[in-house]
C-alpha cells in the first residue's frame, strides 16, 4: 500500500515534505502523543491521517508518533477487521497459525514524526472521509480530529517512555542524524 499522506514529484515518491523536515529541525524537543497500537502503526504507514481524541490542543506542528507499551485485550478482533486487516499484513504483521501476536508491533517506541495540521470537530470531518479512515477512529459526536498532513515514518523506532496526553520529547542522537540525512538527501534531489 502507498501512503496517501506521502507526496508524489516527478514520477518519484518524496519521503516526507521538506516543510516537515525543516520545522522539526528547528526544535530541540518535540511535541508527542502516545497511541495504542494498533493505531499507531496504522499512522506510521500512512493509512490513518487522522487520530480522535477526546480532547484539544492549541498546539500545531510536528508531533512525535509513540506506540504504547500497553495493547488491547481485544487487538486479535481489532486486527481481524478488514480494514485493519488488509493494512496491517501488507506490512507483515500476519503470520499464520500465529495471527497477530502482540511482538509484530513495535510497541514503547516513537514509530513517525506527524505534521498536526488542524483539530476540529469529528462531525465536521467525518462526512469527507474514506470508510477506512472512519474504521481507523472514534468519530462519535463531540470528539476531535486531529488531521495530520504528512507522516515521516522512522527507520528505527525510537524506544522511550510515552505518557498521557501531548507531552515533550527530546529526541537522541540517532534522531537528529536521521532527520538531517534526510533532509540534506531531499535538497540534493530538488538541485
């Protein structure tokens, strides 16, 4: 599956917008938000764009995608929807005999850097949204939808501690050093 979130240019797909890159280089901390997982992958493979939440923020920016520690009880039925489903064995988290044992997912790690672009009421979003994202989330009356625009999947989660709400997240070395390759190889390519 391609991701939706990602840009196509010249006939080569671009990792992540330069705009992403260059704000999250700016920063010494990052915004991050921890999601149970399988919720978390789902957005570092760019088939969910949106997450729901029962609450706000004024914050708008890059924001740290950190899978929890912690799965449901009912991931085996969760993983079994097709929507989930056909996402999730795309990107090898089906083994058989074995159906979605909890080591597939990447679980007390940052998977992807996100570009939080908008929150807004989920009746105002959920008219406009393919049924697969509207699988991926909770869009009952009175929550938010927190529309990400772009998602830069990590090529080595990052393992840390997560923690409720949007909390600060200073990123290690290795971080740092990947967002800069990337970078640098994306302005080589627009030369």
């Amino acid at each position: 599956m391609t991701n939706p979130l990602l840009q196509q240019r010249g006939g080569e797909r671009e990792p992540v917008p330069t705009m992403l890159l260059s704000s999250i280089l700016q920063r010494d901390t990052l915004k991050a938000l921890t999601l149970t997982e399988p919720w978390c992958s789902l957005m570092r493979y760019g088939a969910k764009g949106v997450e729901t939440r029962s609450w706000t923020t004024q914050y708008r920016g890059p924001v740290a995608l950190h899978a929890a520690k912690t799965l449901p009880k009912q991931l085996d039925a969760i993983c079994e929807l097709p929507a989930f489903a056909k996402v999730l064995k795309e990107h090898g988290h089906y083994r058989e005999k074995t159906m979605f044992p909890w080591k597939l997912f990447p679980v007390g790690k940052v998977l992807a850097i996100g570009m939080l672009e908008e929150i807004v009421r989920t009746e105002q979003i959920v008219a406009n949204l393919d049924a697969s994202e509207v699988a991926f989330g909770d869009y009952t009356s009175g929550r938010y939808a927190w529309r990400f625009s772009a998602i830069y999947p990590l090529k080595t989660p990052i393992p840390v501690q997560g923690a409720l709400w949007l909390w600060n997240w200073t990123p290690p070395a290795p971080f740092w050093d990947e967002i800069q390759q990337q970078m640098s190889s994306q302005l080589e390519v627009t030369r």
